[in-house]
C-alpha cells in the first residue's frame, strides 16, 4: 500500500475537505521554506489569502501531498484546455529526500484519473520552469517529465521586472 496520497482541496455537499486555515498554513510553511519567490515567481501569490483564493479558485484543482496524515507539500493544475493542463507542485524543504518519488505518484495519479464514463481527464500535463531554476528542472525531468528545451521570454519574473526563459516540461501517460 503506498503511503503518498493526493487530498482534493474540494467542497462536497457545502463541507470543505480542508480548512481554510490549513490551506493559509500551507503558504506559511512554503514561507518558512524560503520558498515563496520560488514557487511563485510570476509574483501573483503574496500572502496566504491570495494563497488561499488560488486553492478555492473554480478554475484550479488544487491537492494537498500527503505521506500518511501529514502534509508535505501540495499541487495545483489550472490552464485547463480540451484534455492539457497546466500543472505546479511545492514539496516543503524537509521532504525533498523523496521529492521525486512524491513527483511521481502525484504525477501518475493525475494522468490515471478519470471519468464516470472511463476516459481520462488529462493526456498532457505541462509546465513552465524558468530556467534559472536548475533544481526543478532535475526534479521535473526526474519525475518523467520530458522537454523540448528553452522558449524565450515564455514566464515573468516579477521581482526582476522582466519576462525571463523558461524550460518546457511536458508529461503523458506512461511516462511517470
């Protein structure tokens, strides 16, 4: 039995599966982690109510990380066209050990899901690194992502003020 599962931060029923505090909790830790201008670079996500509202946002399907009952980092897709999403991950600084086994389960739980019919929700997962940030882009690559190389200008820095490369990495089914 794997012990890494991906929790939908959903509502069912007018009940959330999170509390909004745990949820604010997630970007303190990300915070303490030193890992705020990391993951949110493009400087859209400031503080935890910002944080908070990109989790409840309609257009994001957001997942917390779990190994057994404790939170280690969290997931997001949104971009969401046809059968292509773009997707995000966080994993907190004390699990990057195992990152790329955590990449990789909720990798290929996001490419398995379906449907009530039976057919998959994603072919294509995808995603921009800039390309200053080494470390993801091993993690990414490590995790079974492929890459069709460098796009210029393709994701904004708003620290620098300027729009920087970025690595293209792309998962299919199969490939985690």
């Amino acid at each position: 039995m794997n012990e890494y599962c991906l929790m939908p931060y959903t509502e069912r029923d007018g009940i959330r599966t999170a509390a909004d505090s745990d949820i604010k909790r997630l970007f303190e830790r990300t915070e303490q982690d030193g890992l705020v201008p990391v993951v949110f670079y493009e400087g859209t996500i400031k503080n935890k109510e910002q944080f908070l509202a990109l989790a409840r946002s309609p257009s994001t399907c957001f997942f917390l990380l779990m190994k057994g009952v404790v939170t280690v980092g969290y997931m997001w897709l949104n971009r969401m066209e046809n059968r292509t999403v773009r997707q995000h991950f966080c994993v907190f600084k004390e699990y990057w050990g195992e990152s790329v086994e955590l990449g990789r389960y909720g990798l290929k739980t996001v490419m398995n899901m379906q449907d009530r019919d039976g057919s998959y929700l994603f072919d294509l997962l995808t995603g921009y690194v800039p390309a200053w940030n080494e470390r993801a882009i091993k993690f990414a690559l490590k995790c079974g992502g492929k890459t069709h190389g460098k796009i210029p200008f393709a994701v904004f820095n708003k620290e620098k003020g300027r729009s920087e490369d970025a690595v293209f990495i792309y998962y299919t089914r199969g490939e985690q």
